[in-house]
C-alpha cells in the first residue's frame, strides 16, 4: 500500500491533501522528536530489542491505517508509524556494522549496506505493484490485509536477529573508531553536519516534489502506483551506485545535495517535470544515504552507533516536515 496511502486517505477516507500533509508532516516532526531518546535505548538495551519494538508498533501502524476513520485515523496511524520508524532507526545500521566489525569486515559495511538498501527498494518496487494489483482485483481491504502481514513477517525477522554486542563482555574501546579518519578534517560536530545536512536537504526535496506529483495529478490507483514503484527503482540504482563507489566524506554529499538544488529548482519552474524531478532527487538520495550511513558509523564510537544513525535520520525528518508543510500550503493555494 505504499503507493495508495495516500490516495486511500484523499480519495477513500475523504481527508483533504492539506490535512494529510499537516498529519504527515506532525508524523515526521514526532519521528524527530523520537530519535534521539530511542536511539539512546538501542545502544543501552541492544539494537536487536530495539528492532522488535519497533516492528511491533509497525503491526499497529498498519492495523491504524487500515481501520482508522478521517483525521483522528490518519493522525493516530502516523504517529504509529512514526514511534516504530524511531526504535529501527539507527538500530539497524548499528547493528549491521557491530555484525562486520565482530567479523572483521568494518570495511565491506558500505557496500553491505549500499546492497541491502538497493535489494530493499527493489523488493519494494515488486511491492508496491503487487500491492495495486490486489487493490483492483479484490479492493482497498485485501492490500491492507496483506500490508498487515508483511508487517508481521517484519516482526518476526526481527525476533530472529542476533546482537553480537550481547555476546561480548566488555566492548575494546581501543578498536572503535572515533575520529573522522579516510581524509575528513575539522572538528568532530562540524563534519557530523557536513555530513548529514545534504542528505537531509536532498530528503526534503524529494518529499516536497513527490508529495506534488502524487496528490497535484490526476491519476488512477495504477498510475500512482507506478509512479512510486518508479521512485523506489531509482532510488535502488542510486544505492547501486553507491556499491561501487569508495568511501566518501562530506564534499561528496555536498556535490549531490548542489545536484539536487538544481534537480529541484526545474521541477518547480516547470511544473509538468514534477514526477522527473521526483525521480531524480530519488536517485541522488540513493546515492547519498548508503555514502553517509558508512561516514558516519567509521565517524561513531560503539556506545554512540545507533544515536550518530538517529540524529543524521532527525534531520532527514525534519526537513521532510518543513517540506510537507510548504508542500500542503502550496496545494491548498
């Protein structure tokens, strides 16, 4: 369904755009808010545990989305998903590089990732159509179903990860990587926002242009739904690209975000380049998060993994809520 969430809730539940944009963009901001105080229980309790939790909110996201009822339905089920969003958050990349460290492959992170990410959207693609195939043959309530129990499937993929930090007795500070290293100069916050801001920017204007194209258009649930099947696939080439790239810092993800700038500047001069311009802030995102996720995990200390991970999401958060707003003030006029 995550191509017609928001037609379900448009042109289905009967909730204006500039309603959802506000909902959605009070998800982001709670998501925000969520990050910080989550990602410290990751790193206390265990990425694993943290996982679980949030998978389990994810399950009643999903069960919000489907049965909830106008404003008060969609707000409860975006704060759902919000609140789940936060406890993976950081999680996963923390414990993914712990995983390489305890295996002796810290370096091959990026691409670890970069692939997983890549895999990830490609697997949403095949979602994202499935998902409108079920809608047209059976209805809004059988995609919602199977939504539901991928959510499950989530779950219990959760349950069954190992935590290698659970199975080490006291962590070797000495080994973990705590300055910037690979080139990267300047004070340790100064390079932590070199690094996370351009990927946020790039985040928000993605959002922002999307958000246009889906609810600005006149479209049908399956050209909506290839519209954001389209999205994820380029998102997925960028992740692939970042495969082959080497370890970059903060000048990389500052070339990308003026790519971006101007991506964006010529979907909004022209308004029918929107969906392009979408497209094209997806790909750069792809590039730019699996660069930055490794920049900041060689950056991180262990005791700090899954937080570094949440505050650069934070950020993505947050200008994704500035961007919805502009974007729903911008619909409604």
């Amino acid at each position: 369904m995550h191509g017609l969430y928001l037609f379900w809730w448009v042109q289905v539940r009967h909730v204006s755009p500039a309603a959802v944009a506000t909902i959605l963009a009070a998800g982001d901001l709670a998501v925000t808010l969520f990050e910080i105080p989550t990602g410290w229980f990751a790193d206390r309790f265990g990425h694993r545990r943290s996982l679980i939790v949030g998978s389990a909110i994810q399950v009643a996201g999903m069960l919000c989305c489907w049965l909830g009822q106008g404003v008060p339905g969609v707000l409860g089920a975006t704060l759902l998903v919000a609140f789940g969003d936060g406890f993976r958050s950081g999680a996963d990349q923390a414990l993914l590089y712990q995983s390489c460290t305890r295996l002796g492959r810290s370096g091959d992170f990026q691409k670890i990732d970069a692939k997983a990410r890549a895999i990830q959207l490609a697997a949403m693609v095949a979602l994202v159509i499935t998902g409108g195939a079920i809608v047209e043959a059976w209805g809004f309530h059988a995609g919602w179903f199977a939504e539901t129990l991928l959510s499950a499937v989530g779950l219990g993929l959760a349950f069954a990860m190992v935590d290698p930090a659970a199975h080490v007795a006291a962590l070797d500070e000495r080994t973990a990587p705590v300055s910037s290293g690979g080139g990267w100069s300047g004070p340790y916050w100064w390079v932590f926002l070199t690094l996370t801001a351009p990927a946020a920017l790039l985040s928000g204007a993605e959002t922002a242009t999307s958000f246009w194209a889906q609810t600005g258009a006149h479209a049908g649930p399956r050209e909506l739904t290839v519209f954001v099947a389209v999205l994820a696939l380029a998102e997925a080439a960028g992740s692939m690209l970042a495969l082959r790239l080497p370890a970059l810092g903060a000048r990389a993800q500052l070339v990308l975000a003026g790519i971006g700038s101007l991506v964006l500047t010529a979907a909004i001069a022209h308004s029918r380049a929107l969906q392009a311009g979408a497209v094209g802030l997806a790909l750069l995102q792809g590039v730019a998060h699996p660069l930055r996720a490794a920049a900041i995990q060689r950056l991180a200390a262990d005791r700090m993994r899954a937080q570094a991970a949440s505050i650069a999401s934070a950020c993505d958060k947050a200008c994704a809520t500035i961007a919805l707003m502009l974007a729903g003030r911008g619909y409604s006029r």
